[in-house]
C-alpha cells in the first residue's frame, strides 16, 4: 500500500537525521517524517562518550576533520556554530559543560538525556517517527519526488534526506545501505570507504601487547618511506591484548589505514616522550650518570612501560648510561621517541566510532547540501566525505549538516 505524498521523509533517525527533522519542522514544514530500522532508536548517541555522549567541543575548526577539503567543510559548520549548538541544547533543557578537553558534555552525564530531549523536539515540530522502520530502497518517482519502499510499506515523499550514517557500528543501525542508496540514486562513493577512530592491531607477538591496560600519553606518526611526516596527533595511548586504542590511536587510524592502501611501505611510529626528539633523548638519557636507566626512564614512562622499553632494547634494568654502548644506546633511544609500530588492521566497522569516505562534498551544494545529481535529494551526517577526531567533532558535523539540510528543505518545499 502507498500512502499520500508526504512532503519531506528522513531516512535514518540518529544524531543527523533527527537534527534535519527538527530543523525542517520548526522552519514550517508539515508532513516530516523520520524512518529508522534501528533496534534501538539513537543507539550511536546512547553508546557516544561512554555513555555520556560528547555532543561538541569548544571549539571546532575544519583542521579537525579529514576527508572534503577544509574550505568545503568550512562552509557548512559555519552554518551552525558550537554557540548555536549550545544556545540548542539549552532551548531543550539540556545544559553542557565542559572538561578540561574541551569536551562538553550534558551536565547529566547521561546520554539518554540528549536523546530525549532530541525526540521531543521533534516531537514539538510534528515530526513523525517511524521506528522501527528499515527502509530498503529509495526510487524516483515520474512527477520528480520520490518513492521509498520500507519494512511497513512504500511512501512517496516530494523531497528525501539520506541520514542512515555510514558503515561503523552496523549493529547501530549504520551498516552502509544508505551509502548504496545513494549509489543507486546516482551518487559516487570516494575511492576508499574505511573504519575511522577505530583501534589498531599490532603484531602478533610484539611487546606492546604484553602492557595490556597501561595508559600513557604518547605522539604516533604515520610517514612515508623516506620518513617525511604526513600526520601526527598527540593524546592518551592505551596498550592493548591486541594492540593500540585510546584517543591518539583512534585519531590516527584513518590516516594510517588509507596511507597504507596507497603505499604499503608507509610506516606508523611512537613517541612515548613526546616533548623529546632523538638528539634530546640521548643527551637526557646521558645525564643520568650513575643512574639505573630504569631509574631515568620512571621519570617520564610508568614502570611497566620502563621495563618493558629496557627489555625490547636488550639492557638490563640496573645498566648506567656509561655502561651503554653507543648501538644500544641508540635502540633504546629509538624505542622511546621513533617505536616502529607493526601494524597488521584494525578492529573493523564494528569497533569503528565512524567512517572515512563516502559521497563526495562535491557531489551536493554545500549551502544546501541538497544533491547536485538528482535534486530533491539531500544528504548529511556521516553519509557524507567527512570524518572528525576525537571530541565531540563528529556530533558537531550531524548538527550543522542536518541543519543546514532540513532548513533549505522546508525552506524549497514552502517556496513551491
């Protein structure tokens, strides 16, 4: 059965879609209806942040994301600026603060808070939550709107937001149908679509994994063959029973995973004393004399990371810096500021905090974000060649990008 043409459907009811619902309600527009096939309705939001949910940070630029080019993402976060995302959240009751981070979180430490208060926004700007709703296919329609074949039947709809997100956390609801929607709507996907903020597997063997829950803060570098830099991020580095997690490494697990498709002798590299370089760490471990180099390296490395640097480089815990030879010397040194990470993957979508890749930005008009190729069509969140770091980025991204969706949607629909 086929209902009457309603005028705008969102397909994905999380972060994105829920925000483009609202916008798209509180701009006027009646007849907005939101499908999620999810189990659980906000799942990403529920799980974000630990279950606290980071919805921003204080301060977002385009240099913390990846993929589109900095220009075109610039454009469409300043559409909704961190301030419009807070002055938000404080219209629905929900109060941020912010962490020494810069994180800020809902004052409830709860992230159902944040999606409870989304719902019932939408909810105030009569929007329709179908859920659970898996949609299957989205058709156009001969009279230009569309057609959307879902779990309860088939809707046709004027204008069509995709919101399904990308492939991380498929359980989430998120499991990549929305990117092949859009592929069969007429859209490309970049080259490469990969897990992003996600941990990394190291070498079987390798004696990082032996530190399984020891936490450090540590710089990892990802450079070419000839050793040139092409990214760096400094943050907490968690070892692991199969490798690397923590901030530093999610944040660089979309740079090493894509550089290394491209060139495979790429190589992912540690400091795990960032404030020192080769020259300053050998003269540091040289003024210790008459000291232990276990006793130097607990100036900066917990113990068990002390002794396990020692034993990697072949010295014994109570070895001087003058009984050193120079070669080991320069092992130990290496250990500690350029560690030769091995790395075999990562955990997969599954483990995965979002996506790298997807539709171009240059396949929709950034003002709009409304599809270049097949118009009606508009596309936000995380469908979309965008990907942030660490800290709320990616909450910010869903904000201004449904926004911006939702307001030009209603705003074409009312027009005509």
């Amino acid at each position: 059965m086929t209902e009457s043409p309603h005028s705008l459907v969102v397909v994905g009811a999380g972060a994105a879609g829920l925000m483009t619902a609202i916008a798209a309600g509180r701009a006027g527009l009646r007849g907005v209806i939101a499908l999620d096939g999810a189990r659980t309705l906000g799942a990403k939001i529920l799980v974000a942040g630990g279950g606290r949910c980071n919805v921003t940070h204080h301060a977002v630029h385009e240099r913390d994301y990846a993929g589109a080019t900095p220009a075109a993402i610039r454009r469409v976060l300043s559409r909704f600026t961190v301030a419009q995302t807070i002055e938000f959240f404080a219209q629905l009751g929900v109060e941020l603060k912010r962490e020494e981070t810069g994180k800020l979180f809902p004052v409830s430490d709860n992230a159902r808070t944040v999606l409870q208060a989304l719902l019932k926004a939408a909810a105030d700007a009569g929007v329709e939550i179908r859920h659970p709703d898996r949609v299957h296919a989205v058709d156009t329609c001969a009279d230009g709107g569309f057609r959307i074949r879902s779990d309860a039947g088939t809707l046709q709809a004027r204008r069509v937001v995709l919101a399904t997100g990308g492939r991380s956390l498929p359980k989430s609801g998120s499991d990549g149908a929305g990117l092949d929607m859009a592929i069969s709507l007429g859209h490309t996907l970049t080259e490469r679509v990969v897990p992003s903020l996600v941990p990394l597997l190291l070498q079987e063997g390798h004696w990082l994994r032996e530190l399984s829950g020891l936490a450090l803060p540590a710089e990892l570098r990802v450079t070419d063959p000839a050793g040139k830099r092409l990214a760096r991020f400094e943050g907490s580095l968690l070892c692991t029973h199969f490798g690397l997690s923590g901030p530093v490494a999610l944040d660089i697990s979309r740079h090493w995973t894509l550089q290394h498709a491209v060139e495979p002798e790429a190589r992912l590299e540690a400091s795990l004393v960032p404030d020192l370089d080769l020259s300053t760490a050998d003269r540091w471990i040289l003024d210790a004399t008459g000291r232990s180099l276990l006793s130097r390296l607990r100036e900066r490395l917990p113990e068990r990371m002390a002794r396990a640097v020692l034993q990697a480089s072949a010295i014994t815990p109570e070895t001087t810096p003058q009984q050193l030879p120079k070669e080991r010397r320069r092992d130990l040194v290496r250990n500690l500021v350029a560690l030769d990470l091995p790395v075999t993957g990562d955990r997969g979508f599954t483990y995965a905090e979002t996506t790298a890749g997807g539709v171009p930005l240059t396949e929709v008009r950034l003002e709009t974000l409304e599809s270049r190729l097949r118009p009606g069509l508009h596309l936000v969140g995380e469908m979309l060649d965008v990907d942030g770091r660490i800290g709320g980025f990616n909450f910010q991204w869903a904000w201004a990008s449904g926004d911006v969706a939702g307001r030009s949607a209603a705003e074409a629909l009312l027009e005509s």
